[in-house]
C-alpha cells in the first residue's frame, strides 16, 4: 500500500497579523497625519473619516500580505472595522490559522 505524507504548513498567528496590520494602517498618511495611534480595537470609521481609497488599499494589503481573497460581500465593518477585527478575519480565512 502506497501512503503519501502530507505536511501542513500553519497559518501566521492572529497577534503576526495583527501587528502587521497596525504597521500597515500606522504608516498610512491619514493616520500619520492626524496624529492617531491605533488601538487593537478602536473602530477606523468612528476614529477618522475614510474613504473608498482607503478601504481598496486595506484590501489590496491584506490580499498581498497574506493571501486571502476579500469578497465584496466581507467588505463590512465587523471584518475590516478594527485592527483586531482584521486580524481575526484573515486568521479565520488561513487553513490551520495559529493562535
């Protein structure tokens, strides 16, 4: 009997996730330039006033960053609201996610 040996390779840890997304939106210039730092969970949209562009670069970012696919219909608050909702939305996305 032949058996192939499968290696599954963990996803990057929810903290991993969360740490790069704050660099992300800290090194964006509508944070930079108003001064804010960002809690895990303070909302975006309650904190400044960001647009369309803004919502396209952080899906941009998390698709290149992590390889997850975003669809329109995960375009909501609840998954891109706060650092931490991002971060548990892209964990939830990676098989075998880490915590």
């Amino acid at each position: 009997m032949l058996t192939q040996e499968i290696e599954f390779t963990p996803g990057v840890s929810e903290s991993s996730i969360l740490s790069r997304v704050r660099s992300f939106a800290q090194g964006n210039s509508l944070y930079r330039q108003h001064g804010y730092v960002l809690d895990g969970d303070d909302r975006f949209f309650e904190r400044i006033a960001l647009d369309s562009a803004y919502v396209a670069a952080m899906i941009s970012f998390i698709e290149d960053e992590f390889g997850v696919h975003v669809s329109d219909c995960e375009i909501r608050d609840d998954n891109l609201g706060s650092l931490r909702a991002v971060a548990r939305f892209v964990a939830s996305k990676q098989p075998y996610a880490v915590g």
